[in-house]
C-alpha cells in the first residue's frame, strides 16, 4: 500500500527489548469529497507509522514533511484507561520518499550546503 501524507510530529527513535531500533512517527492524511446535499467534507486519517530499516532517517522526519510510504497497513483497537474502545491504524514502513515541507529539512540542505562551499575552498587550484 502506498500513503502521501504530513508528519504530525518529529520522528523518534526507540529500542525494543532485544535491542532493535525502530523509527516510531505519525502521519496525516487528507481527503475530502461531497456528500448527498453537494456540501464538500475534509476527511483526515492519521496512521501510527514504524521503520525498522535505519534509525538514522529520523533526522529527517520532521513535523510537516511530506511523505509517500509504501509499506502495510494494520488496524488494532484497545480500551484506554477511561474504559473507552479506541482504535487506530499502524503502518509498517518499508519504503520513505520525502516531499519537503519540514522545519529541518532546510537546515539539513543549508549545512550541506555550506560544507560543500568550504570543501571548494580546499582546493589546491
């Protein structure tokens, strides 16, 4: 399955008990079509999204980029603390092309950027 969303938040890194890591972040995402009466209605979904291949793309996930995920879906549900049935989708993340839009992606082409200037400074010619 592939989704083209936002990131709700920065990505985290976390380690499971036999000491994996894994990229944990959440994704938006948008559509919109009218009902019976031709009024226009904005739908959102949000998936709850794992990456388990490097921990190192959690620099870049940041809240706002754009992303298309290829990966599967899968639904869970639970009862929270308040004794209310919630659920939510996962989405277990095989693939990651970035879009832009993140507050960091800037910062991470300005750094390189500038490292590549100072690289050409070197030179002896």
């Amino acid at each position: 399955m592939n989704i083209i969303g936002r990131l709700t938040r920065d990505a985290e890194v976390r380690r499971t008990s036999q000491e994996k890591q894994v990229v944990n972040f959440s994704v938006a995402t948008n559509d919109s079509y009218r009902n019976k009466q031709g009024e226009r209605i904005e739908q959102t979904t949000y998936f709850d999204c794992a990456y388990w291949l490097s921990a190192k793309v959690a620099q870049i996930l940041t809240k706002g980029t754009v992303v298309e995920l290829t990966g599967r879906v899968s639904a869970r549900a639970w009862t929270g603390n308040d004794g209310q049935p919630h659920a939510g989708l996962n989405f277990n993340t095989s693939q990651i092309k970035l879009h832009g839009g993140g507050k960091k992606s800037e910062t991470v082409q300005a750094h390189a950027g500038n490292s590549n200037d100072k690289e050409k400074d070197d030179l002896p010619f």
